[in-house]
C-alpha cells in the first residue's frame, strides 16, 4: 500500500488577546511572518497582526488510505488548539482545510516531465 501526503491549514482569528499577549505576537511576528510559511508534520504558525488578527497553522501528515484524511485533519486541528492553549491565546472560527496530495492536479511542469517521460 502507498503513503499518502496531506496538507492540512487550520485558519481561525486570535480572540480576546491582552495587549501583552497581542505585544509578544508582534515581537515574533518575523518567525511567523506568510513568507515563512511551510507544511510541516509540527505545524507552522503563520500571520499578520497589523493586517488582521487571522492565522493559519500549516500541518503535514501521512496516511495509507483515503479516509485516513478525515483522522489528519481532526489531528491537525487539535495540534492548533493545543498550541494556542499552551500559550494562552484565545481563537474562534477554528476551521480546517487538507488536500491529498495524491490526488492533486499536476501542474504544468508535472505534466512536461510526466509526458517526456
């Protein structure tokens, strides 16, 4: 059987932050800056306080079957949670979005290369 790889963004808005709270999200707000962003089995924090109070955890997990998406987001989101209880900061409209990449349309090079070949 093959492995299969999801992407999952967990995006919700930072609720009822202190101006402390709020201060210390800017203060490292470089290591979380968009530009950063990466899919990472740990999840990766991403967002822009001066812009809005959004963010968006990137997740990247495995499974063998096509269902086993459903168990990835579920784990995903809870990381999320997890993490922003650990750090004190409140959230709401907590959603999550995966792909399987398995099941991704190819992009144009995809396609060159799979064609020469």
């Amino acid at each position: 059987m093959t492995t299969r790889t999801f992407r999952i963004m967990v995006r919700g808005v930072f609720d009822g932050l202190s101006a402390e709270q709020h201060a210390e999200l800017l203060t490292r707000a470089a290591e979380h800056d968009v530009l950063r962003a990466a899919f990472t089995p740990e999840g990766h924090l991403s967002y822009d306080l001066t812009a809005r109070a959004a963010f968006t955890f990137r997740f990247l997990d495995s499974g063998e079957a096509e269902e086993d998406i459903l168990a990835a987001s579920e784990r995903a989101e809870q990381a999320a949670r997890d993490w922003l209880a650990e750090h004190g900061y409140g959230y709401k409209n907590l959603r999550s979005q995966a792909e399987d990449l398995s099941q991704a349309p190819l992009g144009k090079r995809q396609r060159r290369a799979a064609n020469a070949g």
